[in-house]
C-alpha cells in the first residue's frame, strides 16, 4: 500500500497522474509529518479530538450531535445553513397545491423530506418488525448491460447502471393519490455463528431480499436487488474538500505490494466534461460530490426535479403511464424545476457543513490501548486516519483543515458475505466504499439504535468487524484471535470517534 500525499502516479494504468497542487514543498512535507500513522498509543496525538478541523462541533453530546453546523461559519455561513436545514426538513406534497414552493412530490416516492431519511442527520436502519416502515431503508434495481451499447455506456463511465425496465433503479414503496405505489421490500434474516479466541460466540444475521406486492407487473428475471440504509450526513464537506492525489495515493489496484489490499478509485462520467471524474460519495461511491449526492436523492428519493436531475417524474418508466400523466410542480419563475438551483444549492450547502462532532475519551488508557489494536490488525490500511485538506476546497470552512475521518474513500472487495452481486460503476458486487468512521460511536446517542453496514444487518460493532472479508479477512481474523480483552477495547476505540 502506498501511503504517499505527492502523487498518484501508480494510476497510470488510469491514465491519471495527479499532484497535490496546492501546497509548496514546505507545507507538503508538513502535511506528510502530521498525517503519518501514529507510533505512539501511550498519549493522544495533537489535535485528535478535533475530528474536523476547525469545523468540529463542540457542542454538548445529545440527541442532536450530528445536526450542529461547522464551529468555523462566519455569520453569512450560518443564515445559508439555517435556510438549508429548513429545506432539508420541509415536506413536500403532490402537485398542485396551494403553494407551488413545496409541490412536486413524486409521483412515486420513499421519503417525503431528506430528514425522513436521514433522522437526526444520522444513520438509517432496516426494520425492526413487521410495523416498522422501510423509510430510511430503500431497495435499488438494475439489470446487466445486454447489450455492446449498454456495455460501452457504463465502460466510459456516461451511465453507472441500467435501470430495472418497469421500476427503474430503486423500488418506491410510496405514492401520491391517484397512482399505485411500485411495491415493497421483504427482508428475512437467516443466523450464522461465528467463534471467538476466548469462548465467545456471536451471531450473525444473513439478510435475503425480495420486492413484493409488486403493482405494475413482474420484474425483470435478471433484476439486481441491492439495499441500502441512509448514511449519517456529517463530515460530508470536509471529505468533499481531500485533495484527490491522496486518495489516489492509497490505492494499489493490482495490489503491487502484495498486501492483500489493493484499493481502487471509482470513476465516474460527469455531464458537460470530456474526463471523468473520481467517486467519493455513496456506498460504491457512485457520486463525485454532495451537490450530485443532493439532487440524486431529491430525484430519487422524492421524485423531485432539478437542473442535475432535470426529469420531473422521478424515477417513472415508461411502463407507468398512470404516473408520468401527474402534474408536476415545476416553478416557473425559478425555472424548469421543482427544486430549482436556489433550493438544491441552499441544501447542499447545508449538506456540506453538518459538522463532525469531538472525540471523546481521547485519553482513555482503554481506548489508547484499543487504537493500538485497530492499527496492529490492519484495519487502518483501508480506514486512513487523517488527511489534510485541500487549499483550494470550494468551502473556506474546509481549506487546510486536519480531519479524521477513517477513511481512504477507495473501493475495496469486501468478500463474498457483503457482495450484493450488483455492479455500480467501476465498482463489483463484492466492492464497497471504506465507509466513514468519524461519529460512528454516536450512532446509539443520535439515532437510537446500533445497526451498522450498507444494509444495517450488523446490530453492533462487532457483528459489523465479523462481517468483513475478502480485503478485509486478515483484518478480521486478527480481530477473531485476540483477547476478549483486546477486543472490547478495540471496540471502545471505536466508540470514542
């Protein structure tokens, strides 16, 4: 694994060499010293509990850690955040209606406001009984390319996926009066026992998926079903703003070293631009920014139009005339739209300042102790610590700031027992983003519960370790083989980030 902050030229198989411009040679070596690996685990390194930089919330931990904006927004900054947070709560309703800022909705949808998905800002969750809706759990569809047109398309980077032919490309479990909802998601759990070094046994639970009550005819017979639960929306700016030589940097696709971990970029096309440009949001980083991040959700989730996702049906095929005859909620005076640029850029600024909340117990001799565990099994070989970012992020809150957000934004074969047999771009079935660590401890404080990975079949920490594989099966054995003690203070490493 090359763990340089120069270059990327290891991507020449890419056809991509990029330098990190914006630094002198100075500030780059700098840079080099404060984001190497920790060799010290008696003390806490400088300024780690600040996990992002100057935008870091300080304030009290509670039921609202993760909906604090970046602690560096001069007064401007906070008035955009604030506009964007009421945007990003508003419900929106079918067209027409007595407002024309908050019609639109659908015609088939899974959520009627991002903050339906996203609950506290925070993670989603699958549901926990029959009662219990799917409203921050969604299913998405695709099929394989069939065709060398199609294959060209998603070679090149111009499309990520075919959609399913009759429901596109995720299930909408809900819709406006008048129009058949597409369906619903079923999930049974099959438990698997997995052996730990001491006498512990820990169950895992295998999910399966179908889509069911299905209301416009059967699917394709060669359908690809994938789950996804809502990520938590903090740090999102900051990762926008990593400079992408450090990212390509990590990554090793060929595995040269011959580490077992090799680490790739995603690369994705971008409308108006001949390249294509580097995936860093999403489970298989299928998105390049959170701009592209907000207007996919309004689309997809909402089945809200915008000047990025201009289609003002949503995610309707062709084989739903009922919902493609619907009015729409376009604003004529804004637009073509019904979330037009003022809204879309308002929640995406709101997006990209949701600030990462400190670290806690930072200099717990268990948690230093449990660093030393996650860095002696592997684990940060794909879940980088620190970064710099760049001086020329879009964000002023965002320049030159250390983050911690454990990640190397790459995609990594993850094994068989997370693959979801689904390509999404440059990314397989088996292959997942390093997703975040920053805030994961917080999930039971912000959002109530503890279900971790793509899918929240993981009900704790330690389940979620368990289910790693292919890159990540050493890492995973190591975890196997250590002490009950060691262990447990691995996990309340985790817990403090």
């Amino acid at each position: 694994m090359v763990w340089g902050l120069a270059s990327a030229s290891a991507h020449a198989e890419q056809g991509r060499s990029v330098q990190r411009d914006d630094l002198n040679a100075v500030d780059l070596e700098r840079v080099r010293n404060v984001t190497s690996f920790a060799k010290d685990f008696v003390t806490a390194e400088q300024f780690e509990i600040m996990s992002g930089g100057a935008a870091t919330s300080t304030a009290k931990i509670n039921r609202n850690a993760f909906s604090h904006s970046s602690e560096n927004l001069d007064f401007e900054g906070e008035l955009k955040f604030k506009l964007g947070n009421g945007l990003f709560r508003k419900l929106w309703v079918s067209s027409p209606s007595s407002t024309s800022a908050s019609d639109g909705l659908g015609p088939v949808f899974n959520a009627r406001s991002c903050q339906r998905c996203h609950l506290k800002d925070g993670r989603g969750h699958p549901p926990e009984n029959e009662a219990d809706t799917t409203v921050s759990m969604f299913l998405r569809l695709s099929i394989p390319p069939r065709n060398a047109s199609e294959k060209a398309s998603i070679a090149s980077g111009e499309k990520a996926l075919i959609p399913e032919p009759t429901y596109g490309g995720q299930l909408q479990d809900f819709a406006i009066q008048g129009v058949p909802a597409e369906g619903k998601m079923a999930i049974s759990y099959e438990e698997q026992s997995v052996a730990l070094n001491g006498g512990e046994v820990v169950s895992l639970r295998k999910p399966t998926y179908r889509a069911v009550n299905l209301n416009y005819g059967p699917m394709d017979p060669d359908v690809l079903l994938s789950p996804r639960v809502a990520p938590p929306m903090i740090g999102l700016g900051l990762l926008e703003a990593i400079h992408p030589a450090d990212i390509l940097a990590s990554s090793d696709p060929e595995d040269t070293d011959e580490d077992g971990i090799s680490g790739k970029p995603s690369w994705i096309g971008r409308i108006g631009f001949s390249e294509q440009v580097l995936g860093r949001f999403g489970w298989k980083a299928s998105t390049p920014s959170v701009l592209a991040q907000t207007a996919g959700a309004f689309a997809g989730d909402m089945g809200i139009s915008s000047e990025l996702a201009p289609r003002h049906w949503g995610d309707c095929t062709d084989k739903q005339p009922d919902c493609l005859r619907m009015p729409t909620g376009v604003q004529e005076k804004l637009g073509n739209t019904e979330a037009p640029s003022p809204v879309l850029d308002l929640v995406a600024f709101y997006s990209k300042h949701l600030a990462v909340p400190a670290r806690r117990n930072v200099t717990s001799v268990r948690v230093l102790t449990g660093k030393k565990a996650f860095y002696n099994a592997g684990c940060a070989n794909c879940h980088t610590p620190k970064y710099v970012t760049s001086r020329q992020a879009e964000q002023p809150e965002h320049r030159f700031q250390l983050i911690w957000p454990y990640s190397d934004l790459l995609l990594h074969d993850m094994g068989a027992g997370l693959s979801d047999n689904r390509p999404v771009g440059s990314a397989e079935g088996s292959e997942w983003r390093t997703a975040p660590l920053w805030g994961i401890g917080l999930t039971k404080k912000v959002n109530g519960h503890t279900y971790f990975l793509h899918d929240g079949r993981a009900r704790n920490l330690t389940e979620a370790i368990l289910w790693h594989g292919g890159e990540a099966e050493g890492a995973k054995n190591e975890f196997v083989e250590m002490s009950p003690e060691r262990r447990s203070e691995l996990i309340r490493f985790l817990e403090s980030l």
